[in-house]
C-alpha cells in the first residue's frame, strides 16, 4: 500500500512535474489508489488510460510505479516500450 513519502512525492509530480504528461500520469495513479485502495487489475486500467490519454501518458504511469516501488506493479505489456 502507499506509504506517506510515495504519497507527497506523486502530489508533488502532479502539481510540479516539468512535463503535462508526468503530472496527469502521477495525478491518475493517485486518482486509482484513492479509488481502489490497490493496484489490482493495473495493466486493464493502463490500457483504458492509453485509450483515453494516450501513450505517452501511459509510459509515464509505468515509470512513476516503478520509480516508487508501487505494489502490485506487473510487467509492462509487450507493446509498451
């Protein structure tokens, strides 16, 4: 589950990252947790977020879970780089 330090570290990247994609990928990961309380069925939720943000969005969610050591995180889908 997300600790305290992961929490302020994904608000400080939705509010302050350089990029809009890395703040709407760190502001959606926030969004799932306070919705699901899990990272259950991540690489459906994934595909639904490249399907309505597109990829580059989507590459920036996967890196921010890994960056962070998110649990539940499963591999990347094939196609995502």
């Amino acid at each position: 589950m997300l600790n305290d330090n992961v929490a302020v570290a994904l608000i400080q990247e939705a509010l302050q990252a350089p990029s809009r994609s890395r703040r709407v990928a760190a502001g959606l990961i926030l969004d799932m947790i306070r919705a699901k309380r899990s990272f259950d069925n991540l690489v459906q939720e994934l595909e639904r977020v490249r399907a309505d943000e597109g990829l580059v969005v989507t590459l920036q969610m996967h890196r921010l879970v890994r960056e962070h050591h998110l649990e539940g995180l499963p591999d990347a889908p094939a196609h995502l780089p």
